[in-house]
C-alpha cells in the first residue's frame, strides 16, 4: 500500500517550478525514477526527493533533518 500519493509530471514540475518538458528529460534520462501508468508517468515523493537530495550542493544539516522547512515570513 502507498503512504503518499504518486506525483504527476505537471506537479512535480509545479513543486519545483520548472517546465514538464525538464522533469520529462529526468525520467527519460534515468535520472529520476518513475513509474508508467499507460500513458502517464507517476513520481513517488520519496524517488523525488532522494533525486533532490543526490544533486544538493551539500548534504542536509541535523537542524534541517529534524524539523520542516517553515512557510517564509513565519517567525519562530
């Protein structure tokens, strides 16, 4: 059973703010790990984020580990 919901290549590409057609070329590349639902393909949030985390220009601090990322403007 999936404990998240799979991701389109339209949310992804809105998630990241970048064109389809970028996100399109990661999965044909074998870049980014997808799965193929007839004609679409689907991204699991965790294929995602370990993509994400393998090209980070530095591995996550502990702080960063241990809490969410606060919406900008909020004060702590």
């Amino acid at each position: 059973m999936l404990s998240k919901p799979m991701l389109t290549i339209h949310e992804v590409a809105a998630l990241l703010k970048m064109r389809e057609s970028t996100v399109r070329a990661w999965i044909n590349d074998g870049q980014l790990r997808a799965v193929k639902f007839g004609r679409d393909w689907r991204v699991a949030q965790r294929d995602l984020e370990a993509y994400l985390n393998a090209h980070a220009n530095r591995d996550p601090g502990p702080d960063e580990l241990a809490q969410p990322a606060k919406p900008s403007g909020e004060r702590p």
